[in-house]
C-alpha cells in the first residue's frame, strides 16, 4: 500500500482517538498536506509533511510509512517523524488556566503580560 487517506493515516498512528475525530479535524481546517488545506480522502504517501493544529499545538509531522490499520503505540511512532517545536514552559504555564474559572487575579494578569512580551 503506497497511498492512504489522510484521516485514515491520522487515526492509524494514534493522534486522534477516532477516525471521526480525523475526519472531523480535516474538515475544519486543522490539517494541512504539504502546505496545503487536506480534505479527509487526501492521500498521503510516505515522505509527505502533514501539519495538524491538535489540543492547541501545531505538530508537523513526516510520514515515513503509511498504514490504513490502527496499531498500538511502539509501531505507531516508527511511522512518523515529529518536527514539532518543542512547548516552551512559559507558554505551558499561561495555557493551563482552565476556561470557566473566573476572571485572573492581579498576578496572574502580570504573569499573561510577561508571556505576551
């Protein structure tokens, strides 16, 4: 197999727990194929760039081998190669405050300043 679909290679390698999910996550723009929008039947080959906007990250990702099955996790990363930058701790910091907790205090109004600079 040379050529798989795109939600399918996403799901296959375990970055999207359902193949929904992929499908779902195509359709709303979060996938790019070789620097171009990907539809959820794209194909992907091996030695293709696939970026992915997932859990507020963007992750690019080279596929290395295309596989239509899910597997589990040591087959899965033997798959890809991740060029992803690595998180910065500051912007993990700023990113853990939970929508839904009410407005920031002074400090940490003063701690979002400094990670905007």
């Amino acid at each position: 197999m040379d050529v798989v679909r795109v939600d399918q290679w996403l799901w296959a390698v375990r970055l999207y727990k359902t193949r929904t999910a992929a499908t779902d996550a195509c359709r709303a723009g979060h996938v790019r194929v070789n620097g171009t929008g990907a539809k959820a039947a794209s194909p992907v080959r091996a030695g293709d760039r696939v970026s992915v906007r997932l859990h507020g990250r963007q992750r690019e990702l080279q596929v290395v081998r295309v596989a239509a099955k899910r597997m589990g996790a040591p087959e899965a990363s033997s798959c890809l190669v991740d060029h992803s930058p690595p998180v910065s701790p500051a912007g993990a910091l700023a990113a853990e405050r939970a929508p839904g907790t009410g407005r920031p205090t002074k400090r940490e109004r003063r701690q979002l300043d400094r990670f905007r600079r």
